[in-house]
C-alpha cells in the first residue's frame, strides 16, 4: 500500500473516524483505524466497537492499493500535528511510513486480518436538513438519562408517521420532546425506534454541516436493529437499544393555569448568579406575581441570594422550585429570544417553550417538560 493525501485531508478524515474509538476496546485490534487504499484513487478509513461504526472516504493519489490497521488514536494526534505539506503513507516491512516534509513516523501494524467486519447500514428511509436535526437533537439529548440505572432511559426515541418525526427524551426528572419534518422515502414511513443518546448527538453534531442527513432507520428498513446516517462521504452506524419506552405522553399537563413570558438571557444569567449559593441538589425558588419573576436561593443559616427579572405573567401567581442545572438545561435548548413557562399548580410538572417576540405566540414544537421540587415554606 502507499499512497498521498493532504494533510488537511486525512487529518479531518481520520479525526472524525478516531472519535468512535472505544476508550478501553474489548479486543486489542478494535483501538485501531482500518485503512484501505483504492487504485481507483480513493482511501477509505473506518473504525468500529461492535456497537458503533463510522467510516470515511477521501481522495488520494493511490500508487499501490492494500489494507493496513494501525493505532487510531496514535495517528489521529500525528496528523493533526504534521506540517502543512502532503502526507506519503506507505508499508514498509511490519510497519507503516508516514512521511510529511522532514516529520516521519512509523507505525506498528496491527493485525487487520482479524478486525470484525464492518455491518452493512440499513436501506435508505429518506433525507433531513442538517441543520434542522442537529439543533432537534440537542435540544432533546439534554434531558436523556447520563447514568446507567435505566439503560432504556439513556436512549433518544425517535417516532416517525409520514413526514413528521418527534424526538423525545427523559431522565424521570424532565422530559424533552421536538417534533420536526423530514423528506421520507415512502410517504406512509411509518418507525419507532430507541437510539442511544450520546452517540445520535455526536454523530448530529459531526454530520450536521453537511446540509443533507441521509438517515436509515432501524429494522424497520431491514438494518437488523441497526439506524445509519450518512452525508457526503462519511456514513456511520449504531446499534439501537431494545425495549419498551415508558409511556411519558400523560406528563404533558392538559390544562394552563399560569403563564409567564421572559426574555431567555435574562432569566438564564439571573438563575445562574443565584444558584451561585444553592448547595448541591438545593432548589432555586421561583415567584411569579405581576410583570416581574423573583428568583431566590438559600434558606436560614446558609448563603442566601435573589434577583428579580421582568416578565409578563398572565393568571394567579405562583411559587415554584426547580433544579437550576435542570431549569438552565431547557432554557439553553429553547433557542428562542423569549421563554414562555406555563403551570398548573406548584406540585405539577411545568412546561418550557419557545417564541420570537414578546407578544407572540409559543412555537410549540419544542417542549420542554420540568418536574417540580418540593420545598419547605
């Protein structure tokens, strides 16, 4: 095998494969990144922890085809630090050269021949805006489980009925839902799948600013429990999660008591500077009264604070407790200049959403779902 490529080239290439690399692989050869060198002038780099694969192909000038495997993370540093000249990559004995300029490296290969084949992504269901999905994605992973103790629960469920797709995540403690379109192959799609969350917002992340998101959706395609995206040259995988979603749809309260209207940067920075003196897992109490929202933590002997922002509050007031870091997670996700917050009673959940201007309208397809804390009066 020898071939060149840019150095911008392979160090974008091989930097995004190297990110699916498991810290601490199961077997030794699943560390390294699989290169595979086209004549027809291509190089193709994959990587893969029998959970998750990603796979990229770039250009090249190919002199002499061949398969290598070597260290990913190794030769994800070295080609992010060589200089701005092109790269030769060539076999050389048990090793593989990698020449830039004067820098030269030599890499011990690994044994490809036992590097797992990679699995065969699922049939195409159809197109998504990029950035449409990028931005729905994160503003639901924030409320997906981080812990272990429900493995289910960690997972973002992706439900799609036609052109309609709604992405739903909770932790027990919030709840996240955005509802978006997208381009289906078939106009009676029809999927429910559950997708780990950490890997969808990743793999969003870096396919994002690709304009056009090609995704496959599952065994619903014929994936064999498997959702693949791809766009442009990069085109990866993961395995979805097995079993049965809690049925979370009867959180969302059917009535409105109390609606506020706030300016999101305002209330973000003020929640913050008083949660400065809230103890771990302490509430920040919020009241809301007339045309302001006050905001306080700290109680008796403690470190206390309070601020007071403007807000437009239309039905009886009301004083409710939230987790800050919780609370700071939906308005960072809402996206909008205003926040609007509306509640049933200070035992019940709130919902968070989103408008444009102060007197407009909530944008309702994104909805954010906060479990109340008690609190001593």
């Amino acid at each position: 095998m020898k071939f060149r490529v840019e150095r911008d080239v392979l160090a974008e290439a091989v930097s995004w494969v190297a990110r699916g690399l498991p810290a601490r692989p199961p077997v030794p050869v699943l560390a390294g990144i699989l290169i595979e060198a086209d004549p027809q002038g291509t190089v193709t780099l994959s990587a893969f922890d029998y959970e998750v694969s990603a796979k990229i192909t770039v250009a090249a000038d190919v002199a002499e085809g061949g398969t290598v495997l070597v260290l990913g993370r190794l030769l994800a540093d070295i080609s992010r630090n060589l200089p701005a000249k092109p790269v030769d990559v060539a076999i050389d004995g048990s090793k593989v050269q990698v020449t830039c300029g004067s820098s030269r490296f030599a890499l011990l290969l690994m044994p490809a021949d036992d590097y797992p084949s990679l699995p065969t992504s699922p049939a195409a269901s159809g197109t998504i805006d990029g950035h449409a999905f990028t931005q729905a994605v994160s503003q639901v992973s924030v409320a997906a489980d981080r812990g272990d103790t429900l493995p289910i629960l960690t997972g973002v469920r992706v439900e799609i009925d036609g052109d309609r797709m709604t992405l739903l995540a909770t932790d027990r403690y919030r709840l996240a839902m955005r509802e978006l379109t997208w381009n289906p192959a078939a106009t009676d799609a029809a999927h429910v799948l559950l997708i780990p969350a950490k890997t969808l917002s990743e793999t969003a992340r870096s396919l994002g600013a690709a304009g056009s998101i090609e995704l496959a959706l599952g065994s619903a395609a014929g994936g064999d429990g498997l959702a693949g995206f791809e766009a442009g040259s990069r085109r990866t995988t993961t395995r979805l999660l097995d079993g049965e979603y809690p049925k979370v749809s009867s959180i969302f309260p059917t009535s409105v008591e109390t609606e506020a209207v706030i300016k999101t940067t305002d209330l973000v920075e003020a929640v913050k500077r008083v949660a400065l003196v809230a103890e771990r897992n302490t509430p920040v109490r919020l009241r809301f009264s007339e045309g302001q929202v006050a905001i306080e933590a700290g109680a008796g002997d403690d470190a206390q604070a309070s601020e007071a922002v403007e807000s437009t509050v239309t039905g009886p007031e009301i004083e409710i407790a939230f987790n800050p870091h919780y609370l700071l997670d939906g308005l960072g996700a809402v996206g909008t200049a205003y926040s609007r917050i509306s509640f049933t009673q200070p035992s019940r959940p709130a919902v968070l959403s989103g408008q444009d201007e102060a007197d407009g309208d909530a944008d309702t397809s994104y909805r954010y779902v906060l479990m109340p804390v008690r609190f001593a009066s």
